[in-house]
C-alpha cells in the first residue's frame, strides 16, 4: 500500500526521517510492501505546506521553496490535513515541557483527521497519554511514541511487543545524553561552562541548556516512562528534581579517579498508592552497571514481576537514531494495519 | 479460546512453566481471552502420558502417578500427539549439543500433527533452524525459541518485533552464567573445584561441569543467536572455543583487583562472505561494560545499522525465568494466532 505521510516539523529530527525514508525506500516495499510519499510538511519557518500528489522531498533537504518542492500553503493544521490527506502523522515539533501543547493538539487533529500519529515529542506523553491513547483506540488508528525516551531505542515496543504479562515494580537510568556528556567532560578537566560550549559546538546542548543541567529534560523522560511501562500518569511536578549544576568539578574528577562517578540518575518506584519518582546525582556505588555508562550513551533497569531484572543500554545515538524509532514505529503501525485490513476484508 | 498443551521435558524448567501457568491462570484469561489444560507430558521418567481430557497438574507436580493425574502411557511420540491433541507442544528435553536430536524429531513431530511448538532447547536452533522455521511457515504454525539465550530476557522477540529492517553486523556478550558465577568465586578466593562444587550445590552447574568449563554451551548459545539474529546458519564446530579451564585463579583474582577481570565473551561478526564466531576468556579493557556483568547475569551487545549499539542485560535470572520466556512464545504466538483466525473468518 502507498502511505501518504505528512511531518509536523522539519529540523534536526525530521530532516533525518526525511533521509532515512528516502534510503530505505526499497527495503520498505521488499520488506512490508510498503511505498509512500510525502504529502505535507509543516514548520515554523515554512508554514503548513501540503501537496497531495507529493511534495519533492529532496527540493525540501535542499532549502528550496514550497513551489519548488511542488507545495501550496495552508493556513493552519485543520487545512493542511485536509490537503495532505496523511495516512501517518509525524509529530516532532519542539518540546513544551511545561503543557505539552501544542503538539496535543496536532496529534489529536491528526488522529481525528484519520491519521495514525507517530510523535518524537515527550510532551504529550506526560501531560496527555491516557486520553490520546483511548481516542486514537476509539478511532481505530494508533498513536506511537518510541523516540520520546532513548532515541530510537525499543523500549516502548518491548514492553508492548515481548513482554507480556509483566508489570514494572520500578526503574533506574541515565536518561539525559546532554548531561551524562558534560560529566563527562568534567571528568576529563572541564569546568561546566566550558563543558556546555562543547557540547553546543557538538549540537548535543541548547542555547540555554538549562533544560538539561537542571533536570527538567530527565523529568520528562522518567515521567513518560512511568507513566506508559508502569501504566500510572505522572504529573511533572510530583517528579523530584535536582540537576548536575551545583557539583563541584573537582569532587567529580575525584570521584570518577576513585571508581565511584556521579551520574544523573533517573528513579520510579512503584508504592502501595502509586509511583515516586526522582532525578537527581548520585554517586554510584563502585560495582554500579552505570559507572560505564559514558558520554551520551544512556541506560534504564527495570525491575519486573516476570525477569528478575532487565537492563537497556543504548550506544552514542544519533539524531538519526531518534529517525529509526519514529520509522520502527511506522512500521509497527503498517504492519498492524495490513493485518487489520485483512481481518476486516 | 481453551488451548491443549503438552510437555516434552518435566525436569526443573517444565516444572516451573507448569507453577507459571498455573499462577497466571486468571492474568491469561482476563488479558488475551486463553484458558488451557494440559493434555500431555513427556519425561524420561514418566514416558508419553497424555489425558484428553486434562490432566491435573498438581497431581505431577507432587511427583503423583499417571493415573492418578488422569493419564494414559504411550509408546512413543507420535502416538502420544494423537491422543493429546496439543494445540502448542512445549519442548524441554534435554540438550544434545552434537546433533540436537532427538529435540529436532520431536519439534518436527509436533508442527506436523497441527501444534505450535516452543522450546527451551538450543540443539534445534543451531542444528536445524531454517528447515524448522520453514516447515512451520508452510504448516501455518509458530517455532518459538525464545528461552535458547538468556533464559526468558527478550532477544529474539526484540528482533522480530521491535528493530525492523535491522541488520546486525556483530555481538558481542557473555552468555553462559555458570562461568561467569565461576570466575566471580575464584576472584574471591576459590579455586576452579571448589567453585564448581558450590555452583553445583546451587544448582548452576551439572554433574558433569566440562559443557560449561570447556565453552561448549557459551559456543552452542552464540551459534544459536548467530543462525537467527544474523540469518547466518553458523555450524557449532565454526565457532571457535576455549573455555576457563586453563585460567591460573591467582591471575583471575589480581585481574579483577586491577579492574580489568576475566570473563568468558562470545563473539560474532559479519565478515565479506558469512559470519565469523568465537568463544573464549578475555581480559576486560577497564571501561569496559560488561566489567560489571557479575555472578549468574548474562549480557549481550548489539552492532547493527539502525541502532548504533544495543545492550541487553539480563539480571540474576531463576528457572522461573526460562520458564517466562517460554510462555512469553506462547503467549506471542496466540496473539498471533487469534489475529490469523479473525482474518480467516
């Protein structure tokens, strides 16, 4: 079957989908006999673009205009789905940590509008799961999330796909790539500003990277993956925060020097009413599975009823890596629908 | 729907899938709409019993006699099929790493006479997995092996359901838990007969230690994941072999206080014309992640081209948690099944 996809957002993320599809083109059809094209783009800079006869994705790689690449423009999400009739969503505009919008809202126009939704964003995951979850549910399309915690890493489907029956008493992790990076960094002499430049020269921090050093990042991710694998919504704010910008960088060069390093930890436990959950820097212990868990290779253990423990370790990803989980979720999603489909005819 | 399942194997982990069946009982019913009974068990002891009806387990389970657990005795294979109607054959006989056999007959038997087939057992894996995969194709039937590697951690699952389109271009682990128990009691102090003594009153390692010691099962583990992972049949005697025999305990000790111990690694990478394996002791570079892979843990590293690396590690597993992976299989497989029957229909 031909897809049509439309992307909402067009950067770091979405470009490398962009290139990831066109790549992997022929090991689609081989493979799921899957073909598609892109019907609609939309960012801050370009506005709702759609086509519904398919826009020039390498015209669009390229910088090169809404004409060019065969788009008209539309005047908000409603318009732009109605022109670019997607079959798939994929929603990676930037983080709001704060309200998750207004991705809920593009993912709820999404689904709505017939669309299976695909998001790379932590937002709605936080602030909305149950609802998008039971609307895309009622409305027979799925709503997937894979990239949010641990690029393209599975976890997400690991539970859903391979581990049945299990419920997770808990977790611990190194969630925050930015921060396990600049730690790093101040292992190896660095003081925390000059630390940051490196890794905004690197791409791996923001302008502001508050958002990492403060916690606020790892709180999203603990409370998206406490609130999917444990099946109990986390509030944000009921996430205990601490972050890596009070340390002293001489106790952590001393501390790593002695076998012991300080990581952001990520924490959930499971309690009789609910779940806790923290982050914060810990001092490992010295036989810690995460003392080498270094630069932005990140890690989570989970405590299950049904494996005693369970430990996911993803390697120096790549913003294509978080590109494999929203293309693994497409594909999942593909796959489900051409056995529906067939039950159904 | 109620399923029919039978045994091949009521030793240690037959037992356990038996005391897991039974707890989740309500779990299995209430999340995917299964009941069963068990219609036949299989053991060197018992021989072919088989019940139509049913037959009850504590009555095994408590080491009763057939009859009072409702069985007929059969005389061998296939006439026990014919009269326990299996619907899924859960195979745990055990391993004969030279030939597979008689496992290989017995799987074989089971997809023929209309069942499902899961098994614990890695004879079948590197001996005969893609005659077994497709015979099961072409009979509309599931081969699961799930349990073969790290007990019930999920391997193959992940690949199957959650990295598609992934190749893997190598991996890299330690596979066998015995040794690595081993080598985590002669760094404090033991030597290699009085490890394997307490490893045998543990229940880790059998009367006859040699499979472990010599690599044998590290070697039959890695050429199993080899053959499925990496779509590459790799024969047992193409993996190269050594095992801790010949290690000097005093050097195992002093290499663990210098922060780079011993450990038994299984290895395989793709090269221009297959897939080249090996197993034997290696001292850890210090930052090494599996530096910290202690006592029964087993662990395994990923190179693919979707994922830049994948690390799986699973903690302390139990043979509850073998038997967990075997019902995870069945579990998958009913799914799926159910999913085939609405489209049938």
């Amino acid at each position: 079957m031909r897809y049509n996809l439309a992307f909402i957002g067009f950067g770091n993320v979405g470009q490398a989908l962009a290139r990831l599809l066109t790549r992997r083109r022929q090991d689609l059809a081989a493979g799921y006999g899957v073909t598609w094209r892109l019907t609609g783009v939309a960012s801050r800079r370009r506005g709702w673009l759609a086509g519904a006869d398919g826009l020039d994705v390498e015209v669009l790689l390229n910088g090169g205009n809404a004409i060019a690449a065969g788009a008209g423009a539309l005047p908000d999400v409603q318009a732009w789905l109605a022109a670019a009739q997607p079959h798939v969503v994929f929603e990676m505009s930037s983080l709001q940590a704060s309200t998750g919008q207004p991705a809920i809202d593009y993912i709820e126009a999404g689904l709505r509008a017939g669309a299976h939704v695909v998001t790379a964003n932590k937002g709605p995951v936080v602030h909305a799961y149950p609802r998008l979850r039971d609307l895309a549910e009622s409305l027979g399309r799925g709503f997937r999330f894979e990239s949010t915690v641990m690029d393209g890493a599975p976890i997400f489907s690991l539970f859903r796909s391979c581990l049945p029956l299990t419920r997770v008493s808990g977790f611990e992790g190194i969630l925050n790539s930015t921060t396990n990076y600049l730690l790093a960094r101040m292992e190896a002499g660095a003081d925390l500003d000059q630390a940051v430049r490196e890794a905004q020269t690197l791409g791996l921090a923001e302008t502001d990277p508050a958002a990492d050093i403060d916690g606020f990042d790892a709180a999203v991710k603990t409370a998206a993956l406490a609130t999917v694998v444990m099946g109990q919504p986390l509030p944000l704010n009921e996430v205990t925060r601490a972050g890596i910008r009070g340390l002293d960088p001489a106790e952590i060069r001393a501390a790593r020097q002695a076998g012991r390093p300080w990581k952001l930890l990520c924490r959930a436990e499971r309690t009789a009413t609910g779940v806790t959950a923290s982050v914060g820097p810990e001092r490992l212990p010295e036989a810690s599975p995460f003392a080498q868990v270094n630069g932005t290779t990140s890690a989570v253990h989970f405590a299950t009823d049904t494996l005693p423990g369970l430990t996911i370790t993803e390697h120096d990803p790549t913003p294509e890596t978080t590109a494999y989980g929203l293309l693994a979720d497409f594909i999942s999603l593909v796959s489900a629908q051409e056995v529906t489909a067939l039950a159904a005819s």
